[in-house]
C-alpha cells in the first residue's frame, strides 16, 4: 500500500466522513486526488471492516486503477456528479470480477460476468467501486448474517444490528467505509437499516430506477412486484445526486421514453405543509413512535411549518390497516417461481411464508390486489394535494441485538411500550416502511438523533408518486435546521484518535 504523509492522511479522514458530493467537488477543485481518496479509504476498511463485517467483497487493484482513470479524468477537465468518489454495493448486484451468492454457499464462487445496470450507472458518473457490502440469506432478514460472510455488526453497538437486507450498507456509510451506497427496498431494507444507524436512505417510487441482473442464476428480466433499488448516504443531498445518475438505465425504454423527476415542491422548510403520522391505528404507540412524534412535532413548530394530523385528513386517508393487509399478502407473494424462488431469494420476507403464500395465489387473485393498491395510490394523490410529504416512524424499536434463532419466525423482538418491553413477530414489524412500499411512493429515512438506549433513530418522509425530489429536499432541509448525520464514535484513524478508536473497538468486540 502506498504511504501517505500524515499531515495529508489528517486531511484525508476529513474528507472520509465528507458527503460523496462535497468529495466529488473537493476531487473536481483539485482539493485532493482519487488515488490518495481510495487508498485512504481502503486503510479505512482495512483498520474497521474486520470488526464490523459490512463490506465482504473487494478488488483493491481494480479500485485503484479505477482512482487513477478517475484522475486523468479530472486532469483532462471532465466533471461527472461521483468522479473519484468511493461507493460501495449491496452484494446480490452484479459487480465485474466479484462473487455474487446472496449469502448462499452453494453458490459462493459465483462470479458473473458484466455489471448490473445500476452499477454500470455509478460507473457512468465516475465513481470508483471499492466493493460490495453484506446481506442475509437470500435478503430475507432485518438482520445481515450469512454462512458465507458471517455477521454484520452495528457502528452505534457491536452487539445490535445494523439491520437489513443492506445492513451491510448502512454500517459501510455510518462507519465512513464508503460515501455512498446502492441498496434495495420491499420490506425497509434500505429504510430501517438507515433508522438503526442514524444515516439517510432513499427508496425510490417504484420502477423509475432499472433493477434487473442481480441475484442468483437465471437472471430475470422482469421486475418485482414492489421492490425498489434505491441509495444510502450521509446526507440528503447525496441521495438526490445519486438517485438522478440511477434513473433512466432501462435500455429498451431509454430508446424513446425518458424520466424527468419533478422538482422539490419547496426550497425552503416553512414553506412545507406536513402531515404527521405517529400512532398506528389500533396499535399502542411505542416509546420509540412516541420519540420519533415528538421531535418531529417540535422541530416543525419551531421551523414554522405548517403540521397536520391524521384526524385532520381523516375523510381522505386510506384505510391504513386495510392497506397493511394487501401489502403483506402482495409482499409474501411477490417471489416468482415459488415455492424454490421464494427459499432462493425473498428479500426482506420469512422464507416459509413467503413460499406458501406465493403457492396459494392466483393471478386473478393478484390482479383484484393490484386494483386495490392503484385506488390506494389514487387516495394518496388525493391527500398530496393538501400536503406536500407525510412524516412517520420507520419501525417501532431502534437496533435490536442480533437473535440468530431458527426459525425465523418463531422470533420474538423486543419493543419499548410505556416502558415495558413487549414481544413482536417478525411480520409485525412492517407496517410504517409497508406505508410507501404498497402503493409505490417515494419515502426517504432520515436521522432524527438518538433514542433513550443511546442508539440513532430515524424518521420517514413520504412524497407524492414520482416526487422523490420533494420527499429527500425535504429531509435536507429538515437536516440542516435540526441536525443531520452524526459521526458514531472510535471510527477515526489519524492519531490520537486511532488509539482511542482502537480501545473503543476492543470495548465493542468484548459486548457481542
């Protein structure tokens, strides 16, 4: 590895723990190079990664050759929105040279040839692939653990979760592994995952960005029903960048159709009119939703914002816990091939529901669903025009401890209720993320600083179909009045931090 000077190695930590977008304007101003950017960066992953197992596949030659072309690049005068910054990417996207197995040891030695089209799109901005991040089995956890890679640990808490299906994404970008990361959504896989380690994630509406050849052998050409590939970063900006260099990836529609995302409803946060959601219906609020509630409802006051409640859009809302229903009964369905797709790959769902429901359904069936879910879009339009985003929790507990127990959904997971700890199922654990999920809306996870246990936790913003730009402004904008990405601590490796930061890791190990 090449040696770095320690006033520039100082430097380089700075800009580490930058957002990908002020990397990319430091690399452009000639502030810093991409080499010495990547060969930081691998130092990093090299000090932190063995203790977090977020990132699991890496070529460094390839990133550095990647980081010299970067440079010739920018010495040349071209400026593309990520040249030289170093992204990573959830592991069941196809990277050139690189294993793709979804934690699957039968195919661990799986490499498949050429890049998914939304890696190629990071590629096409500039950014240099440092390598992928870490998943659980078949992306079918809240937690990211494999036989293959092994366990994905929390920067906030090595003894909880960073959550998934991108665990591994989150913890790369909260621990500043990466800048920037691609992750996927069905069930919250980039939205909790955000929420249990205090960064940003955006899942897109659905469909806008070209999810295809990913995954396990035979690639599939057809999307699925309602999943999304989206981004995961330090700030909000970050995931408008990213999420305009994703769309518009599909080459056969890009032979005559061409997306063009509307601009953020507002430019400044009093001018936002906010509907706030914070107690499911027919469900006792958590300690972490009443949390969430509250900061929001005093944050919004304070900026001047125009707040509304459920009760006052009560005669346009959809009937939520109906909705909830069609979402999981769609949701466990959504596997084509069950039962063996559903035990292959079914992110975010428990595998043996998964595989039942998707055995029991009929297409007549999934098309009386779908017409439902289209009127339920059509209420949410309806609610759109009186607000501009809706604001919830994104889950009901923050990190958990990892809980390996099989089967999987004979799990118990903890949640604070007025100050007593009740047991949940994993199927009940999504109904905040389900809100955006069913009717295919943009919704972006935002940090909303920390919980009475000391662990981040997040909020979500909501927008209108096809306005992802008004849902992440407006998580901008809320981050930059009331605070944003907040640094997890023994993550830092210019000295004298690097001494502290190996004590605090030693603490960690010793808590798991």
């Amino acid at each position: 590895m090449t040696t770095i000077p320690v006033d520039l190695t100082s430097a380089l930590e700075r800009w580490a723990w930058a957002p990908a977008h002020e990397q990319a304007q430091a690399l452009a101003a000639g502030e810093l190079r991409a080499i010495d950017l990547i060969e930081h960066q691998i130092a990093r992953i090299e000090r932190f990664n063995p203790a977090l197992n977020a990132i699991v596949a890496t070529d460094w030659e390839s990133a550095r050759e990647q980081a010299r072309q970067a440079d010739a690049a920018l010495a040349r005068g071209e400026r593309r929105p990520l040249l030289g910054v170093p992204v990573t990417v959830k592991e069941h996207f196809h990277v050139e040279g690189l294993v793709t197995c979804v934690g699957n040891a039968a195919h661990r030695d799986h490499v498949p040839e050429g890049d998914s089209p939304a890696v190629a799109a990071l590629r096409a901005a500039g950014a240099v692939i440092l390598g992928k991040s870490n998943v659980p089995v078949a992306l079918a956890d809240l937690q990211s653990y494999n036989p293959v890679y092994g366990v994905t640990h929390n920067p906030w808490n090595l003894a909880r979760t960073p959550g998934g299906s991108s665990g591994g994404s989150a913890a790369a970008i909260a621990a500043a592994l990466s800048a920037l990361e691609l992750g996927t959504d069905i069930g919250g896989s980039i939205r909790i995952p955000a929420h249990f380690t205090g960064i940003f994630g955006h899942k897109p509406t659905y469909g806008i960005v070209h999810y295809a050849k990913t995954g396990l052998p035979p690639v599939r050409l057809a999307p699925r029903d309602l999943s999304v590939a989206g981004p995961l970063a330090r700030s909000a900006q970050d995931l408008a960048i990213a999420l305009q260099v994703l769309i518009n990836r599909d080459p056969l529609a890009a032979k005559g159709w061409r997306l063009e995302l509307p601009a953020p409803r507002h430019e400044r946060l009093a001018d936002f009119r906010v509907l706030v959601l914070g107690t499911w219906p027919g469900r006792k609020q958590s300690d972490v939703e009443k949390t969430v509630e509250k900061r929001l409802l005093d944050a919004l006051r304070k900026s001047g914002v125009t707040v509304r409640h459920g009760a006052d859009l009560e005669s346009a809302l959809p009937d939520l816990e109906a909705a909830n229903d069609i979402y999981r009964r769609l949701k466990y369905s959504s596997v084509p091939g069950a039962p063996a797709a559903a035990q292959q790959e079914s992110e975010s769902a428990p595998s043996p529901l998964a595989t039942r429901n998707a055995a029991q359904i009929t297409h007549d069936e999934w098309l009386q669903l779908n017409e439902q879910r289209l009127q339920i879009r059509a209420q949410w339009e309806a609610v759109f025009s009186q607000v501009d985003v809706v604001l919830s929790p994104v889950l009901s507990t923050t990190a958990f401890r990892h809980d390996h127990t099989e089967p999987q959904k004979a799990r118990d997971f903890p949640v604070e209720v007025g100050g007593t700890t009740e047991q949940q199922k994993f199927v009940e654990l999504f109904h905040w993320v389900g809100l955006a999920v069913l009717p295919g809306l943009p919704a972006t996870s935002f940090p909303l600083g920390f919980a009475h246990d000391g662990l981040p936790v997040g909020a979500q913003a909501m927008g209108a179909y096809l306005e992802d730009l008004t849902a992440i402004k407006f998580a901008e904008l809320f981050a930059q009045a009331h605070g944003g990405f907040v640094a997890p601590q023994g993550y830092a490796l210019t000295e004298p931090n690097h001494q502290a930061a190996q004590r605090h890791s030693e603490r960690q190990q010793a808590s798991i």
